[in-house]
C-alpha cells in the first residue's frame, strides 16, 4: 500500500470521526432539549392547577396563557369544562413546553371540587358552651361511601370537627378533657381533627338556610305556640330520592323540635331558631343545618344516630352560659361524605349555590395525563 493510499484512508477516518461527534452532539442536545421541554410542559400543568384553585366561580372560567423564561416556557390551553355536578367540573388542560425549537406537550384531565362543608361538624357563631358527656361518641373527617359507611381512604378528607375561632376551639377543647380522649375525633394523618377556619362563615350558614326554607319543593314544619315539635318513626327521603325538609322554629327562645322512635331520611334538614333534639334512632345522609337565635345540637339515649355528610350548627345570638351550641349525652357517629352531600346539593336552587361558591372549600385534583401531539 502506498504512503498516499495510507493518507487517503486515515483523512476519511478522520472525517468520519468528526461528523459522528457532531451528530453525537446533536442527539444529546435535541435529548437534554426535549427533557427541558418536558420540565417547561409539566410546569404548565401545575400552574394550571393553581389558577383552577383560584378561580371562585362555578364552573371556572381560566384564560389561556403563555409564561417565558429565561431557558424556555409553556403555553396552557383551558378547553370549555365539562360540569358533572353542582359541585364539580372536569378540564381537559393541554400544556406546551418548548425549549428553543424543541417543544413536548402534556394533556392532563383535572377536576375541581367543592364541598358544602370543610368538616363532618363545623360550629359558628357566638357559642357560650359545649358539652360532651356520656354515650359513644365519634366524629370523623375522613370521606365515607354513604352507602356502607365504610371509610375512603385515598379521597381527600376534611377535619372531624371545624371552629368559627381560637375561642371555640378552646370551648370544645374543653369539653373533651385534658388529655382528649382517644378514638372520639378522626381525620387524615395530615389533617387535624379540630381547626380553626374561614371557609362556610355564620353569616353564609345563615343565609344558605334561610334559601333552603323557601326553596321550591321544601317541606316546611312549624313549631306550634307551646314551643314543641315532635316526630317519631318516619322516612323523610332516601338516597335515591333525597328530600329538603326545613322546621321553623319561634321568634322567643327556648323552642325545639325532637325526632325519637326510628327516623331515617337523606338530603338537607334545616333547623331555624330552635333545638334540634335527637334522642330515639336516626339515620341521615346528607346536610344538616341548625342555625339561629340560642339553640343547639342535643343527643341523648342509647339508641344508634348516625348522619353522614356534614353538619353546621349556627350561632346567631348572644346565649347565655348555660346555652350549649353542641350538648351530646347519648350515641353519636358523626361522618363526612363527600357523596352525601352532593346529592344533598343538588337539591339546593343554583342561584343559592352561585353565592355560596365563593365561601365553600374546594379542592383540584389529577385525573391522568399523558403527552399529545403537538
């Protein structure tokens, strides 16, 4: 082989080299390009999720919109959302991440839900006392299948009981002893059992149940002139076909309605201005709203009550010490459900809903994604 053949073949293994190391180069920089673009797309799809939290109305109404920064950005695209319910509605949201001319795109389906309530019990208003006495007591913030009663561990899940304030928190703190007792209050390990909060406010308590009790198909019971209202043994709706029931209570203080033998019933129960006393067995899903002037809860007896859904009891007044908001001495199992009370809300006028929106809890979550086509 001559010294010209020689040179000839290593000027072409040369050349080869060098265009395998820049094609090479190519493939990890579109690679580390594409993987960027990934970041930027998924970026997109949590700031997607943050602008739903945000939004206040039902069904949210979230723009359009482009972020850029210094490497790249994402582009989101909000489709018109599907609603599946007074208190829920799906997006199909598509996210554009492009990193210099390398773009990934991401399709997420993300729902926003809102509850009727941020606990199986919140308590508002100006309480002066809670009592909690004899009977097995216990209240849960984890989600419930109502029809069961069995707990949903990986759905979200509320605190078991909700205060107006630090100064109620103190009065049901109380209540239950120094040290609490165990296995009367639950929620998720990340949770706390009793908080605080500014989600449904005495003043939308008050106004949600003065609605219910004009609301179209609402049965309405009056509390006679002797201040005393009494059922037994009845079936106020079912879960296939729950029911509103709104009792009215005086003017002056002191009245109550008392449900004893076997009731059951499912949907929104609305107690106004008067004692809600239960003391034979009760059974119902959905909301429970007592709310007014110097009242309470009160349980009593042996006999098996539990509600699934959510119950608010309402302060209005200026009671006196000896008026407990929440005064259980019998059995009580108290249970969030989050099914419950959505069938309990689509029995509520929507224009009641559209104002209430705003001071309801609410949470998004991730029903898939996947990537699209660009």
């Amino acid at each position: 082989m001559s010294a010209l053949t020689i040179l000839t073949v290593l000027l072409a293994v040369g050349i080869g080299i060098r265009v395998m190391l820049q094609n090479d180069y190519r493939v990890l920089s579109n690679l580390r390009g594409g993987t960027e673009a990934f970041y930027y797309s998924a970026a997109g799809l949590e700031w997607s999720k943050n602008e739903l939290a945000r939004d206040v109305a039902f069904p949210p109404v979230p723009t359009n919109q482009a972020k850029s920064f210094a490497s790249g950005g994402f582009a989101v695209s909000f489709p018109s959302p599907t609603v599946v319910g007074p208190l829920t509605a799906t997006f199909v949201v598509r996210s554009v991440g492009t990193v210099r001319t390398t773009s990934q795109v991401l399709q997420a389906q993300l729902t926003k839900a809102y509850d009727l309530a941020d606990g199986a019990l919140g308590l508002r208003g100006s309480a002066a006392r809670v009592n909690l006495g004899g009977g097995a007591t216990f209240i849960s913030g984890v989600d419930h299948d109502p029809a069961n009663g069995n707990p949903l561990p990986e759905a979200k899940s509320r605190s078991a009981v909700t205060v107006a304030d630090d100064a109620l928190r103190d009065l049901f703190m109380q209540a239950l002893g120094s040290p609490p007792p165990t296995g009367v209050l639950e929620s998720a390990i990340d949770v706390p059992v009793l908080s605080p909060s500014g989600h449904v406010p005495a003043t939308v308590i008050a106004q949600l149940a003065n609605d219910i009790c004009v609301a179209p198909g609402v049965s309405l019971h009056l509390i006679p002139s002797d201040g005393s209202l009494s059922f037994e043994n009845q079936l106020w709706g079912s879960r296939l076909s729950p029911q509103l029931h709104c009792i009215e209570g005086l003017s002056t203080p002191g009245d109550a309605v008392s449900f004893a033998g076997n009731m059951s019933g499912a949907g929104v129960l609305v107690v106004r201005n008067a004692d809600l006393n239960l003391s034979g067995s009760f059974r119902w899903e959905g909301l429970v709203i007592v709310s007014g002037q110097e009242l309470g809860l009160k349980v009593s007896g042996a006999t098996s009550k539990e509600i699934l859904g959510a119950v608010l009891v309402n302060e209005t007044g200026n009671p006196g010490s000896s008026i407990a908001i929440l005064d259980i001495q019998g059995n009580l199992r108290l249970l969030f459900s989050r099914e419950a009370l959505r069938r309990a809300a689509k029995l509520i006028p929507s224009a009641t809903l559209k104002n209430t929106y705003v001071a309801l809890p609410s949470f998004v979550s991730q029903d898939y994604w996947r990537t699209a086509s660009p």
